[in-house]
C-alpha cells in the first residue's frame, strides 16, 4: 500500500519550494526595511498556554499530546503567546519599543478547506510597548507594503478596520455583561462567515434579550465611523474609541496606505486577547477567507507574569496569499535561485576527472556549477546544460589535452571563445 500525507498537509517538491521561498523572502525582506529583528521560538509549549489565551475556537484546533513526562503539550497554532512568554522573560533587557518579526510553520487541526490547511506558514509582525495607534497604522502598512510589492493593488486587497475597544463599550452600553463578551466576540466573528438565520440563531444562544439583540444586528449593520457616533450617543468610552480609529485612518492616509484601508465593524476578530483596533485582509475578488489578521492586545503580556505593557501585531499565512498570487500571475523569476552560471561538459570520457576538479574549483569560487554524471557524449550534455539553465557552458576537450585550454559557451547567443584555466578563473570574460 503506498503511504498518503496527512490530511491537511503539503509536501514541497522544488517546484512547490521555489513558491514558498518566493514568499517568505518578501516577508522576510519587508520585515527588515520595516525596522523589525527576527526571532522564532520552540514548535510545541505547554497545551495551557493556548487553551487559557487563544480562545476556545483555537483551543478546540490543537495538536495536543502528552510526553514522557506525563506533560501535556502542544504543537504551537500561533506564535503570539510564545512571543509574549518569551518577551516577558527578558523585558528589563530589552529596548522598547520591540519590534520583532517570525516566520513559524504553525499546525491547527481545523476542517481542510481552500485557503486553509493542518500545516501552514505565517508571517508574523509585532510591536511592543507603543500605546499610540501609530504602532497599529505601522504593522499595517507592513502589511500592505509586502501585497504591494509582490503586484497586487488597491483593486486586489483591502484591509478591513474596527476596533475591540469600541464593540466592547458599545456592547456594555448595550447592556452586555463583561464576562458575557469574548462568547459574543466569537459569534460576530461569525457574521461574514455564515448565513444571516444561521448568524441569528447563534447570537439568540449568547443573547436571549431579544431587544438587545436587534442593538448588535443594528450595530452590525452601520457602515460608518460617523454613524457610529450616534450609536454610541454620550457613552465617552466609545467616543474614545471612535476618536483613535480616526486617528489611525489619518497616519494611513500620511503613510499612503488609504486607499487600502476601510473601516469594517464586522471585523472582530476570533483569538481572544484582543483588546483594541483589529484588522484583517481580504482579497476583494473572492470568497477567501482572510489573508492576514491582527491588532491590539494590552493584556497578553501581564496574563503570562509580565507587566502590563501593551503589543500590536498581525499574522499572514502562505495559504490564501498563495492561491492569490497564483490566479494573478504574480509569483515571478521563480527559478532564479536555480539557475546554474557554469556547466562543465567533458568531450571525452577520458576527461571527466578535469571536469569535476573545474566544476569543484568554479563552486569553491561562489559560482553555481554542475556536471553530468553519466557525460554521454557533448550533445547529451550540452543538453543537460540548457535543462539546468546554465549560463555558460565549459567544454573540456581536446584543446584541453593539447594545450590546456578550454572552451567557454554562452548558453543564450551560442558565442564560444577558447581561454586558460587561469584566465577562466579570473571571471573577466
Ligand atoms: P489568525 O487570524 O488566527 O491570527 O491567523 C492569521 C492568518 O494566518 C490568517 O488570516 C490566515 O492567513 C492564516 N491562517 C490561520 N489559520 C490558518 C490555516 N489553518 N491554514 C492556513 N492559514 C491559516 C493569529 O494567528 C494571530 N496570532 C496573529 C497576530 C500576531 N496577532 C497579533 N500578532
């Protein structure tokens, strides 16, 4: 019986690789001119960590098990909580504020869909200790500046803004109870998602007053930071919340990010620490679900024996952005990390030995090389030269038995010149 992978899981042949490194080079390369320092942390935590702080949609995702020590661990579903442990046991030595970035192949037992594995990769971006929303507008533009340099535009992707601070005062006004709001969060996290009955029926099981009840639909409904004022009528709490939102579309707009950029009260977000504004992005042409997903969490740090120091942050997984990418043509020069610059043909079979030492001798000086293993004639080579996308192609011939010369093709005008192994070597030609 042949053995299948895993329900949910991929494997990367070098075509599929060539992808994944296509993206997480730009994730990487828009971290760094973003001002972030990268960092990575163990691939399982203890299982508490995410059943106490992701929430219970995550928690009821984990690949959980117990290890000799009769410990029950996890493989990690998200890097926040790691981050947040990991910062907290070096904070006095840290400058702040942290800006850190990560690229963790994560793992969550969800229902494969499209866009959505067992196994995946996921950007993640955050900032630590700035209170101002400036931190939110800049992981953000982060966001938006790595989908802008991979070719997609404002016709492709939005971003959609609301703000925990502000759902949570206007559901208190509402008359919510406080410990009741994480179950409402993770039902209007729904909305989008499911059916309106459906979305109906699951907010009668969080909310049975009804009257309360048509307040969050009609919430729900407004389009508007304006709109939204009236809602809110004198309840200063939520009057603050809608000035910060405000303030965040304005360093957007200074950023030259706007016009990505909408404000959505259906965003809400399902982890659990999120305390203040929340993002996610969307591909404006599909049903997809999200490609990236963040925002504020004032408390994650202090709930794992920190101080209490306010992060913002956002995580993008390689899923959605693939299929994107792909349907857009966007992944470009992908097998240019596998383009070889020199082939070393040998003409005779008595030769092959002077091939392979050119071969190993251009690779110790940095250039990209290879040789046949089996030679087979020139025409067989050269062939496998042009497969291989060689530049130039070193043919080890007679010349080379009489005279110590050697033959230099270029690949691409056909082009050959006869040099010396020492004037090979000294790259000029
Ligand atoms: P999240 O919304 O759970 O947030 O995930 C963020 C992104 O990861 C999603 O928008 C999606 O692109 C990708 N993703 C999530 N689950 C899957 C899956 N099963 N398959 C493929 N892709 C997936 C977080 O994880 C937060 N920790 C992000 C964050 C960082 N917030 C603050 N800092």
């Amino acid at each position: 019986m042949k053995i299948q992978p895993v329900k949910g899981t991929r494997d990367f042949y070098p075509e599929d690789m060539a992808k994944r490194n296509f993206i997480v080079d730009g994730w990487k390369k828009t971290s760094i001119r973003n001002g972030f320092a990268e960092f990575d942390g163990p691939i399982f935590e203890y299982l508490a960590m995410y059943q106490q702080k992701s929430g219970d949609e995550i928690a009821s995702q984990l690949f959980a098990f117990e290890d000799r020590g009769e410990r029950m661990l996890a493989i990690r579903p998200e890097i926040t909580p790691t981050l947040a442990r990991m910062v907290n046991q070096r904070i006095n030595a840290l400058a702040r504020p942290i800006k850190w970035f990560s690229v963790p192949r994560l793992c969550r037992a969800e229902r494969p869909q499209k866009g959505r594995l067992r196994e995946f990769f996921q950007w993640n971006v955050d900032i630590i200790g700035v209170e101002d929303c400036l931190a939110d507008a800049e992981v953000i533009f982060c966001a938006v500046d790595y989908l802008v340099q991979t070719g997609l535009t404002s016709n492709d992707i939005v971003v959609c803004i609301s703000s925990r601070r502000l759902l949570a005062s206007l559901l208190e006004y509402f008359g919510i109870e406080q410990d009741q709001l994480n179950k409402v969060y993770a039902v209007l996290d729904k909305k989008s998602k499911v059916p309106a009955e459906a979305f109906e029926e699951m907010l009668k099981e969080v909310v049975a007053d009804e009257s309360k009840r048509e307040k969050i639909l009609k919430l729900m409904a407004t389009e508007s930071l304006t709109a939204l004022e009236d809602l809110a009528g004198n309840d200063e709490k939520a009057k603050k919340a809608v000035e910060e939102l405000a303030r965040l579309f304005n360093y957007l707009n200074i950023m030259g990010v706007a016009e990505y950029c909408k404000f959505d009260i259906g965003i809400v977000r399902g982890l659990a620490y999120y305390t203040g504004i929340v993002f996610e992005i969307y591909d404006k042409s599909q049903q997809l679900r999200a490609i990236c997903g963040g925002g504020r969490y004032d408390n994650l740090l202090s709930d794992f024996g920190g101080p209490k120091i306010t992060a913002t942050g956002c995580g993008m997984g390689d899923c959605v952005l693939g299929i994107v990418l792909e349907e857009k043509g966007l992944f470009k020069n992908l097998n240019e990390n596998q383009r070889l610059e020199y082939f070393v043909a040998y003409a005779e079979d008595g030769l092959q030995n002077e091939a392979i030492r050119i071969a190993a001798k251009l690779r110790q000086a940095g250039k990209k090389t290879d040789f046949s293993y089996k030679g087979g004639g020139l025409g067989k080579q050269l062939k496998q030269a042009s497969t291989l996308m060689a530049a130039k192609c070193v043919i080890v011939g007679q010349e080379f038995s009489q005279k110590g010369e050697i033959i230099v093709k270029d690949m691409s005008s056909g082009e050959q010149i006869i040099i010396t192994e020492k004037e090979l070597f000294k790259f000029n030609i």
